[in-house]
C-alpha cells in the first residue's frame, strides 16, 4: 500500500495529520537542505514524538515522496496556456521558480515520478496540449525531452548557488579569482576554441541563458511534431 493509499490514524493529544508533518519537513529543507529532513527532527518541529510520525509515514523516502508532491502545487500554472508551447514553457519556468524557492527540489527532480495528486495533475497539465498532435510514443519523448532540458538546467545553477554560499564567492569574484590561471592556461594555446569563448563570448544571466536554451529545445520539439510534406 502507498503512502497515498493509506488512511492516517486517528487525532491524539498533540494534533498531527500529514499536512503539518509535511509543512515542517519543507520548513527544515528549505533552510538547511534535505540532511535536515528526519523523522526526529521533523517530530521535535512538531513537539511530538518521533514514534508517533510513523503512523502517518512508514520511511523517510515516504517523507521526500509527500514533499515533494506538495511544492508541485507550485508548479501547475493558474491558466490554461494558450497552446502547446506556451505550456510546456510555463511549466519549465515555473519548475525553475519553485526550485529556486525550495532548492532541495533540485535533488528529487527527474527520478521515478511522484504519484501523489499535485504530481499527477502537473504531468497531466504536461501531456494534455500535446494531446493529438502526435502519436503517444513521440509526445511523451517530446516531453521527457523537454524535462531532461529543465532539470539539467535547474540542477546546474543550484548548484552555482551553492558553491557561492560555500566558498563565500559570488561568480564574478570566483572568476577574479580564477582568472589569473585561466589566462595563463589560454596563453598556452592549447585551447583556441575555448579562449574564443572566454574573451568573445557574451555573459548572461542564468535565467537569460534558461530560456534561450527552452526555446531551442521547444524549437527542435516543434520539428518532430511537424507533420513531414507530402
């Protein structure tokens, strides 16, 4: 029996029911990651004992499982776009908003998908524009296309984010910093095509660089989805 299928025991002393346990597990990923996440210490959020959490999950990964199906309320848009590009494009950024709220998301994005009701709804709001298009085999490769774009690109600047909180450098600092290696590395010339992109390549910003990316996958999308001239 899944998490989604079994009954919560009945209310005792200190109220508790999934919706709170949950809220408090998102609390403690949200200021110090997913190693924050326990049943102890999602318990003493709650003032409860950690015994009396397992009546309402069975395991940790139960625990990541509700999470996480509760920020993908975040993610499902509050309109129907007006067509299928539009709404995979909605979806992608707003996945991207909701990492960048709840960073932890980043860790549990692209495995097995969650079953819960809030997950379901978004790949459903994910396949129904595709719907007819094309055959079912080549909506769900455009679509699993599409995610493994966004959540590559999610996961990426995460993780910068992280590695300027670790280090205490921001990435204009971190290249000042590296800066003097790396020329003296190009000076070498061993690396052309690199040096090209170091001194002649334009620097933008992360959602810059996310959406223009978006748009080139949605581009070669577009194209499988083209039925060819006859």
């Amino acid at each position: 029996m899944t998490v989604w299928d079994r009954p919560e025991p009945p209310t005792r002393p200190v109220p508790l029911d999934r919706e709170r346990i949950v809220a408090a597990a998102i609390a403690l990923a949200d200021e110090d990651g997913l190693k924050a996440v326990s049943v102890r210490k999602v318990a003493a959020r709650l003032d409860a004992g950690p015994m009396r959490l397992y009546g309402y999950i069975a395991t940790k990964e139960e625990l990541f499982d509700l999470m996480v199906d509760e920020v993908h309320a975040e993610i499902l848009p509050e309109e129907e776009p007006a067509d299928w590009r539009e709404a995979l494009r909605v979806l992608a950024h707003r996945t991207r908003q909701t990492a960048l709220r709840h960073e932890w998301l980043a860790d549990l994005l692209g495995g097995r998908p969650t079953l819960g009701p809030n997950g379901l709804a978004v790949a459903e709001a994910t396949l129904a524009p595709l719907d007819g298009l094309a055959d079912i085999d080549t909506v769900m490769r455009a679509v699993e296309t599409v995610s493994a774009y966004f959540t590559g690109a999610i996961r990426r600047e995460i993780a910068n984010l992280r590695a300027e909180r670790a280090t205490g450098l921001s990435k204009h600092d971190w290249q000042r910093a590296s800066g003097p290696h790396l020329t003296r590395m190009l000076a070498t010339g061993s690396f052309p095509v690199l040096t090209k992109a170091v001194y002649d390549g334009t620097d933008v910003d992360a959602e810059a660089s996310f959406a223009t990316g978006l748009d080139w996958v949605l581009d070669a999308v577009a194209a499988k989805l083209t039925p060819p001239p006859v």
